[in-house]
C-alpha cells in the first residue's frame, strides 16, 4: 500500500521534489464501523496549493509528514459499518493513498450507472458546485447579459460558461492555447474565446469581444488577466473571485489590483468565493448539473493522468495548463 505525504512546503512553484512516497501497511482487520477503501480516482486541485503553505486560510494547512487529501472516488473492499457494503463506491475528502480505512464520515454513495465515476470529482462533484453556485449566488446573471469567465478551459471554468450559455447570456472565455480556445467554442458553445498566451493586447481584445461591456466576471485565474477584463465592466457589473492561479506560487506579497477606480465608477460589486459557505445548497446544485448532464445540455471534458505513481505531477502540471477540463488521476 502506497501513501504521498508533503515532505517540504513548495516556495514558489511546487516540485517533485516537494512530495515524498511511502510504503504503508493497512490494518489486517476493522474495527465496527470501519470501512476499507481502495482509490480509483484521486482529484488534483489548484486550491490544494494553498494547503501546502503554512498561511493561515479558510482550510488548514496540510501537515509536513503527513498524507495529503483531496477528493477521491474510491471502492469498498471491506466493511464493517452498516451505511456501507463491500463493491459500493464512495465520494470523499480522502488522503493520498492507495487503501485506507475509514469510519465513513463525510463520504457519499455515488453510482457508476448514473455517471462515470470521475465525473464526481469534476463536473457533478466540487468544481461542478463551484462553477453553479458562484456563477449564482454571487454572478445573479440575467439573460442577455455579457459573462467573462476566466481559467474558462478548466474544471470550473468550462462549467461556469456552459450554465452561462444555458442561462441566455453572452459568454466569452479566455484560456491558455488555441487547442483550448476552439474546445471552448466547439465544445462548449461559448460565444467568444481568448488565448491570453497570444494576446498581446488584452485589455483590446476583452473590449472587442465585449463591445457592450461586461456584467459578470467569474475570475478563477486573478493577476493581469483580471486587470484587462476590469477595464471593461459595465455598471453595477458583479466579479466572483474564485481563484488566483496565476498568483498562487509567487513569492513575493501581492501588489494590489491596479482596477480599484474601475470599480468604483461602475459601482461593481466584487466578491470572494468560497464554495463550502453554500453547503446547504449542494443538493439543490448537484441534482440541476446532473439534470442538465442527462439532457446533454452540459457536457464536460477531462484529462484523465494514470496511475498513482503520477498524482505529484499532475498536480503540478495544473500550473502549466496541461489539463483540458478536470484533472484526475486514475489508480
Ligand atoms: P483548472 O482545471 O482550471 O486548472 C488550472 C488551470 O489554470 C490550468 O489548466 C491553466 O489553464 C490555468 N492557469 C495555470 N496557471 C495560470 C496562469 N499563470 N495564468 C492564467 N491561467 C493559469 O482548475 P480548477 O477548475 O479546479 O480551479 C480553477 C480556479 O478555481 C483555481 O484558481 C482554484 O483555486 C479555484 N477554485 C476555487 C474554489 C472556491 O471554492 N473558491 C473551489 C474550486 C476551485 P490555461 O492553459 O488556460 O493557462
């Protein structure tokens, strides 16, 4: 049995380096009430990043020595807790591991018939909710208005577009390759779709795609990206702060929007988002996200990265874009 814990805190961007394997023993039998599960697919996040420093945040920091956790799908080998049977398969804020034993809390049933089980990491799981319920309770979009979604090729971002054009309104998305761009348009039937990497204008190009200006602006990626939708907000414009990717491994203190008179002038209301204050309404989301799947008004891509042996890299490979959609890992 194999486990990944955090050997060092990553300064700057994370490295191999950073993490370390170990062989681990599970318990020859459970206790009543245990459960042992075995990983089939474990999800890489650009949040966990945060976790690997030891600033104080909304989650705490992972431990050094300790095994990291996300969330991984994984099957029941054996069981001695009455909620769960050996062949179910679980969802769950799981560590790093090959097998583990658990009590069971925290984890959900989830159904191989209904979806394929990645799906629950991704679009039906946290990125899913993510995507829902910041484009709703923060975004409030209304029908004919101009979303920009940056990040728009990832896990959140290619789900925050789709609702956006589910919902009637005008979506433009900007990503890191021209691969990317064309999956948005094709794929995911977004209106319009920016490389950043070949831009060299692109406070130009947001204006040019968004001629009327822009509404809401679900911002997974923070940094000049941001700066350059900001020009273009339109009053009363709603900003989701989900994620700063591209500053989450800078070493040096962040320097300030520069935009901050852009918010002002169109009494914009910019918001920081955390999924987990919505907990109440995962129900409600998930069932709608399932729904429009099975109607096949959603659709959703992921890069599936194999074996175990491959989680640190893949992780780090977030940072340099090699996902399209959900990154996870198969066991
Ligand atoms: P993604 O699937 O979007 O993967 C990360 C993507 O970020 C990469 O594919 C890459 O795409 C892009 N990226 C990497 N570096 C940069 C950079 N320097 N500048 C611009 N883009 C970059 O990840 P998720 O969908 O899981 O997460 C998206 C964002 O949402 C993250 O910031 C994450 O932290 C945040 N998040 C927040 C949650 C919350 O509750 N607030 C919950 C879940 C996620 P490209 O090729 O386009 O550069």
């Amino acid at each position: 049995n194999k486990t990944i814990i955090l050997k060092k805190r990553p300064v700057g961007r994370p490295t191999l380096e950073d993490f370390e394997f170990q062989e681990t023993s599970v318990a020859s039998s459970l206790s009543d009430g245990e459960l042992l599960l075995e990983a089939k697919y474990i999800s890489v996040d650009p949040y966990l990043r945060g976790r690997m420093s030891d600033a104080k945040s909304y989650v705490p920091p992972f431990e050094l020595g300790k095994p990291i956790s996300s969330g991984v799908v994984a099957e029941v080998i054996a069981s001695k807790n009455a909620d769960f049977k050996e062949g179910d398969f679980v969802s769950g804020m799981l560590e790093w591991k090959t097998q583990q034993v658990t009590d069971g809390k925290g984890l959900q049933k989830v159904s191989k018939d209904k979806a394929p089980l990645s799906a629950y990491l991704g679009v039906i799981g946290m990125t899913g909710l993510t995507a829902y319920l910041g484009l709703h309770e923060i975004g409030k979009p209304k029908a004919g208005e101009t979303l920009v979604v940056s990040g728009a090729a990832g896990a959140v971002g290619s789900v925050v577009g789709q609702i956006g054009k589910i919902l009637g309104l005008n979506v433009i998305g900007i990503a890191g390759s021209d691969e990317k761009t064309e999956m948005l348009i094709e794929k995911f039937g977004f209106d319009h779709a920016i490389n950043y990497k070949t831009t060299d204008d692109m406070k130009a190009a947001i204006e040019k795609a968004a001629p009327k200006g822009v509404d809401i602006y679900f911002d997974n990626v923070g940094g000049p990206i941001s700066d350059a939708v900001l020009f273009s907000i339109n009053k009363f414009a709603r900003i989701i702060i989900c994620g700063a990717i591209s500053v989450y491994n800078d070493t040096e203190a962040p320097k300030g929007l520069a935009v901050q008179p852009f918010l002002v002038k169109n009494s914009a209301l910019m918001q920081g988002f955390i999924v987990s204050n919505y907990a109440d309404k995962f129900p409600q989301a998930i069932g709608q996200l399932a729904q429009w799947l099975q109607e096949g008004k959603l659709t959703y891509e992921e890069t599936i990265v194999e074996g175990f042996e491959n989680t640190p890299q893949a992780f780090i490979d977030l940072f340099d874009g090699k996902n399209k959609g959900k990154m996870v890992v198969k066991i």
